[in-house]
C-alpha cells in the first residue's frame, strides 16, 4: 500500500538507523499518511494520466499533498502505477527533479514584490528583446497574443509569459533563487545555469519540495519542514523518535504571501485569459 510513501519512508529510516535496524530491528513506526487521502490521490492520478495519455501522450504522472498548518505529507503518489515497468513506475517522480512550467511563477512575483513592486504595478505585455548571452531572448505569450498594459495581477492570474520575464528581469534572478532556497528547493545550487526562462519552468525542481513552498505561501509565507515520520519505537517500546512541534520559519513576509495567495484566488483577474468560468 502506498509503495512509493512507504519506500520514501525507509529510506529516510535507513539514513538515520541502519539497514541492519529497519530489515530486523522490529521498529514500530507511525507516519504522517492519511490512508483515505492517498486512495483518492491514487485514483486522481490514475484518471488524471489517462487523459493525459489520450491527449498529449503523456504517460506518468505524481501528487504529493500537504498540510501547510504542520508540515505533514498526507498524500505522496509517485507514479501513474507502481508495478508498471513499462512506464519506469517503480521511480518516485515526486522525489526527482522535473521542470515546473508557469507553477514557478508565483515564486518569482513573491521576489518581486518583497522588492518592493505590487499587484497594482503595471508592466507591458509587448514582444521584448532581452540581450542576454549567450544569445537573445525574446518571450511569447501561449495564446501567441500581445495584451498592452497589465497589472502584475492581471499577468500572473492570466499566467502572461512576457511579463513574467520582464519582473524577473527586473526584481534580479539571484533574488528569485535566494527566496527560492529560504523555500526549502535544493535544485539551484549551480546558479549559472538559470537564465530569465527560470520564471517559465527553465530550472528543474522537485514536486515534494515544490507542495513545500505553495505550503508556504497557504501558511502567510512561514515554511514548516515536509514530515512523513510523527514516531518511531523500538521492539521494546522504547521510543527512539518523536520530533517536536517546529513552529517554522518565516520566509516570505505574511503581507507579500497574502498579495501572492489573492491573484492566485482571483477568478475575476483570470477572466480576460480563461473566461468567466475559471
């Protein structure tokens, strides 16, 4: 049940005790998984990956889910099937580095407002030449148009890709990443590697760590560590680990995760994008 949960787990139990220990040392261990949240996380994926099969050929697919207020991982599907070898299903995609596409958006206007611009700041959405090595960059919107003046709230509730770059050309790409490690991600460590495309999902992350930083954002901006382990006992009882309440830290300031939490919840700013019913 849960294999890829299960397995992250052991892993995490092997680290800290020993082969030896978890194989034949009896622990008794009580994790953070809700087994009825899993089963529906379980069917969602497998309905979810079917229609991506059918209409983009798309074959795997992950969840992970989280609750913000404590950290704790409720829900952790790593692959479509886990007992299907044709599609590599044993590999936890929640645990590997994958490209985020415009789900990275919000950590970027995050930055972008701790810089001190707001939802109210207005940017143009034009075709723009960014001269940046090693060669240069001009973004386009998905849906191929132009949308004159927008507020940064329009571009990120629109998911506009031309304004995106500009406010991270603007706020600074270090300041992204330097907010982006404060959220937990571990997959910037080679910095030169990212260009302005990072605010379109050019910069590989993981979607545990992913969840992690939307958790965040949910949370006023106060990142609790991911948890899948509340206890662990011996065959005896005797407990051997029972981590303490962490009250968290806060990365992102409550104002600036509570502008970001409201364009996100905004239908009515979608609207011009997506259409009423959003």
């Amino acid at each position: 049940l849960a294999p890829h949960f299960v397995l992250y787990v052991r892993e995490l139990l092997v680290d800290r005790y020993g082969e030896e220990a978890v194989e034949r040392g009896g622990l008794k261990v009580i994790t953070t998984l809700n087994w009825s949240f899993q089963q529906i996380a379980e069917d969602e994926i497998r309905k979810g990956a079917e229609r991506n099969e059918k209409g983009f050929g798309g074959k795997n697919a992950a969840l992970v889910a989280q609750d913000p207020a404590s950290g704790d991982v409720l829900a952790m599907v790593g692959s479509r099937d886990y007992f299907d070898e044709t599609i590599d299903g044993n590999v936890n995609v929640a645990l590997r580095a994958r490209q985020p596409g415009s789900s990275f958006k919000p950590v970027v206007y995050a930055a972008a407002f701790e810089k001190g611009f707001t939802p109210e700041t207005l940017l143009y959405d034009v075709v723009t030449i960014f001269k940046v090595a090693p060669k240069e960059y001009a973004p386009k919107n998905y849906d191929g148009k132009e949308h004159g003046l927008v507020s940064i709230r329009q571009a990120l509730a629109g998911s506009l890709n031309i304004p995106a770059v500009k406010t991270i050309y603007l706020t600074g790409i270090d300041r992204v990443l330097d907010l982006a490690e404060k959220l937990g991600y571990t997959t910037f460590g080679e910095r030169s590697r990212f260009g302005l495309s990072i605010v379109l999902g050019g910069g590989e992350v993981k979607l545990l760590e992913h969840v992690g930083a939307f958790a965040a954002l949910a949370n006023d901006g106060r990142r609790l560590p991911g948890r899948v382990i509340l206890r662990v006992e011996d065959l005896s009882g005797r407990l051997l680990e029972e981590p303490p309440k962490d009250g968290g830290e806060q990365v992102i300031d409550k104002t600036v995760a509570r502008e970001v939490t409201s364009i996100l919840s905004d239908s009515a700013a979608r609207s011009f994008i997506f259409g009423a019913e959003n």
